[in-house]
C-alpha cells in the first residue's frame, strides 16, 4: 500500500480487512510502498515518513499482526531496486504503454507532470516486488488483474530467457466494495471527502450529516431511492439490517436525519476499536520503525537469497 497517511474506511474495507484474514491462513508479506509514492509524489516528498507512521499505526491497529506477519518498508531492502533494473532490461516498452492502469492515472493526474521513467514503469517495480518473495499468489480486486498479468508476463520472459527462477504469481481474488465518499465521488483523500478510521465520534458525525442523500427525497414521507444514497449504501456495507432499512426508505417511513444519526452511531460503535487501540500505539515512541526494522530484517534474507539466484543466471557478480 502506498503510503498516503491515514486510512480511511475504503481502504479498509477495499485491503485491510483481507489482509487481516490472509495472516491467518498464510506466509503474508505486507510493504510500505515508499519508493511507488514517488512516481506520482516526487515534487513533495516531505510527508513521505509521517504519512508510512499514520498508515502502519493504523494497520497495527486494525489488527494487522507483526508475529504473525512480516510488515516491511520497500526502501529498506535495496533488492528492490536492484531486482527492478534487472527486470527492466527485459521488459518491452510496448507493454508498460499498453498497460489500462497507466493510461487511466494519465487522465486522472492530468495537470501533473508524470512523463517520468519512474512513472511508465511502475509495474516493473512492482513486478519486481512481487517476485523478490517468490509469491504464489497476490491479493487484488479485478480491476487490478491487468497489472498482475503484466508481473506475470515479466516473470514468463525471464524464466524463458534465463531458468525457472520466479513462480507465475496467481491472483487470490479478494472482494473490493466500492465504498464512496462523503461527496458521491471516488473516496480519496485528494478530494477530502473521506471517513478516517481514526476520526472521532463528533468528527464523523460532522462528515455523516454532510453525505449526499437522494435529491428527490425532499421530506421524510416522500417514497426513496437508495441506490443513489450515499447514505444507504453506507448502511448496505455497515448496518446488519441495511434491507429493513431500505424498505423503510423506499416506502417513505423514515427521512434522512434519522438515516444519518443511525448511521453515525453504528460508524462510532464500529470503528471504536481500532480507534482507541491506535490511541494507544501512538504513545508508544518508536513503534512504527521497530516494526518496521523487524520486518525488514525477515523481508531481506530471502530478497537477498533471490537476487543472488538473479545475478547468477544473468551472469552478473553475486
């Protein structure tokens, strides 16, 4: 994940509630992706290290477990960058300009210099992460599988040219609700219209009365629409009883206001947890790069063991 800051509920609805089962079932790898923030971010990395403590302190409190998994940051193991110009060498242009990911960030970063080497070939870099642990399967949404095929690819070409090294990496296809924002937009914090995990209660009952509600619901008698209330679609991901209270609102029983209070409480009461729990991790100083420098360690004695088998094959000094 890359680390923008504080997560919010799409984030954690959309990866961090897999995440926590996977470390359960499986070897899990979890990376601060520090050097893919600068591929969009290179002009200001000022906020780069307090936006990897927001993001892992909320991580850690989520329940994402250091015994039970290894949380690494990606610019600590310069196996990374090394195994990314090895791949590179052998990945065709053609490729990274055809990816459907690259081309949609150019639209949506219009405004923003991105025409940078670093940019174009991200997903060699990510390729290149994947790879490093020998991974046999990733977790991705389906918008995501392009990209995963792309790192397929990479891993086929070198296998062909050079020896079996890398597994083909499978997707383990993960549910990916679209959680919207506050605004009816894309839940982003580039447009502010986020719930935090770690807002307080006032403050997401502030963001809760301002949700967009169905415009044609003008008072609570008035029949409802909730496929277009962000509102309702918060309780379809958060409320047990989302049908009864749809029905209520398609036959005009309830209005807004009391959707929105019923909403907020059962937001508070949900987030509560790991709310309070990241309260206390962050009183204790250097946690986020203990766990960090733990994981590292672990993350580094098989990147190392890859990238020797790397350079081996491509006949450069190991």
């Amino acid at each position: 994940m890359r680390p923008s800051g504080r997560l919010h509920i799409g984030n954690y609805k959309g990866a961090l509630s897999n995440w926590l089962r996977l470390q359960e079932q499986a070897e899990c790898f979890f990376m601060v992706a520090d050097w893919h923030a600068l591929t969009t971010d290179y002009e200001n990395p000022s906020k780069l290290r307090l936006n990897t403590t927001d993001m892992v302190l909320d991580w850690l409190a989520a329940g994402l477990d250091p015994s039970r998994c290894v949380i690494f940051r990606q610019s600590d193991i310069p196996e990374h960058a090394e195994l990314a110009l090895a791949l590179s060498m052998i990945t065709p242009l053609g490729w990274l300009e055809r990816n459907p990911t690259y081309k949609e960030q150019l639209k949506e970063l219009e405004g923003r210099d991105v025409s940078t080497h670093g940019f174009l070939g991200y997903p060699v870099l990510q390729a290149a992460d994947i790879l490093l642990y020998q991974a046999n399967a990733v977790p991705v949404g389906e918008d995501q599988l392009p990209h995963l095929e792309l790192s397929r690819e990479i891993a086929r070409r070198f296998n062909r040219l050079y020896g079996e090294i890398f597994p083909e990496p499978q997707a383990l296809l993960t549910e990916s609700p679209k959680i919207p924002g506050i605004d009816a937009r894309k839940m982003s914090k580039s447009y502010g219209n986020t719930i935090d995990l770690a807002d307080a209660p006032e403050i997401l009952a502030q963001k809760v009365q301002r949700m967009f509600t169905d415009p044609t619901k003008i008072r609570a008698t008035d029949p409802g629409h909730p496929e277009g209330c962000v509102v309702c679609t918060f309780h379809r991901y958060f409320n047990p009883d989302w049908e009864a209270r749809e029905t209520e609102c398609r036959e005009g029983r309830v209005g807004c206001v009391v959707r929105k209070k019923q909403l907020a409480d059962i937001l508070t009461e949900a987030l509560a947890p790991i709310r309070e729990k990241r309260q206390e991790l962050s009183k204790q100083s250097g946690l986020v790069e203990s766990v960090l420098k733990e994981g590292g360690e672990k993350a580094r004695i098989i990147a190392g063991g890859t990238m020797r088998r790397v350079k081996n094959v491509m006949g450069l000094s190991s």
